[in-house]
C-alpha cells in the first residue's frame, strides 16, 4: 500500500514538470492518433495540474499559454469529463484534473449538406476534430444572461462539448427555420434528421422588429 501510493507521488512530481507532460500523454496508447479509449480506462486519480482551458479555447500550463499546437492536440486526445463534472488527462495508469472554464473546445468551421431532413451540418473544432450534429452528436442553445445573446455547444464525445465560435454561430442560425415542435412553433436547426430548437419564434420576432 505504502509502495503504491508512493507511485502515485512521483507520478504527480512528474506531471508538473513540463517534459513530465509530454510523458504523461505519451503512455496512453493511441496518443497522437486520434481520441483516446478514456472511458475504457480506471487509473487512480493522481491530484490536479495547474492547467487551464481558457473560454477562448486556449490552453494555460502554469499560467503560461501552451504554443505547441501538437502538443495540445495529444492532450484533447486523452481528455475526459466524468460525471463529477470535473475534466481530466487521462491515460491507463494516471488521471490528472485540469480546469476548463466553459467548453474544452471550440467549433471554429461549419459546413452545411443537404436541404430540409437531409440537411448536415458537419463542425470542426480549433484542436481538429471533426463532427456531424446529430444524434451522436447533439446541438444545445444555452442563454447567455450577461448579453442577452445564445451560446450555442455540440457534443464531441463521451461529455466533452465544444462552444461554437460566434462567427460560425452567426453562420449556424443563417440555417434555422420555424419548426413546430412539441406543438409550438420554434426557431430551429436540422441536422442528422434531428431537429433543436434555439428559440421561441415569437421571441425571434420581437428580437427582429
């Protein structure tokens, strides 16, 4: 017992220093190759990482933006959100939280497919993934009450959103059309033959008179 849990002490040292990073991330098994299978794996919790995901997607070690974009991309590979609501580097011997002030990602491009229940909207995030909305990957509208404004998020996997750049939000509602749903006529988006309401349409219509 006392062997391990001095393991885990110098598995923490480790992770603070900044070669420690690169190695953490190294020993999951498909880094650099994609997302990891986190879910698959149960390593024990090893404390937390003085990183950061800023509301502008950008990552802070130690108070210090990480420039290396590779090297933010083999950390997003090995991220997870549990249902603690905490994120963490996850690898399969290791689990560090990091905090992540809204969304770990951001969709920076959107492509529209398609028309009416064949419509697909296909979103890119700023570390590469690339997602379909839909069913596996659904869309939600959250209110802003500081602006009045929407932030709209899609999942990307397990429970790990992406905030959609406001750019490409102002691109996503060019898209939206009054759709009744649940017997009240919404303001709305398809994609993948779901369908999700951003707002009522009568709130839509006092925005624009």
């Amino acid at each position: 017992m006392t062997e391990r849990a001095d393991d885990r002490e110098e598995n923490l040292t480790a992770a603070t220093e900044a070669r420690g990073l690169e190695a953490l991330v190294s020993r999951a098994t498909r880094a650099g190759k994609g997302p990891a299978p986190v879910e698959r794996w149960n390593p024990a919790f090893c404390g937390d990482l003085d990183m950061e995901i800023r509301e502008d997607g950008t990552w802070f070690y130690q108070g210090t933006p990480i420039g290396r974009m590779p090297l933010v991309q083999l950390f997003s590979s090995v991220l997870r959100k549990d249902e603690d609501g905490k994120t963490y580097l996850v690898t399969p011997v290791e689990r560090v939280g990091i905090r992540v002030v809204d969304a770990p990602f951001i969709a920076v491009e959107m492509d529209v497919s398609g028309t009416g229940d064949g419509q697909v909207i296909t979103f890119r995030t700023n570390v590469g993934d690339v997602v379909e909305a839909g069913p596996e990957h659904p869309l939600r509208f959250v209110d802003e009450d500081a602006t009045g404004g929407l932030k709209p998020y899609v999942l990307v996997r397990g429970r790990l959103e992406a905030l959609v750049a406001r750019p490409v939000m102002y691109e996503l509602v060019e898209h939206g059309e009054e759709i009744e749903v649940g017997g009240r006529r919404m303001f709305a988006v398809r994609s993948r033959g779901a369908v999700y309401p951003i707002m009522p349409a009568e709130k839509l219509q006092r925005l624009s008179a």
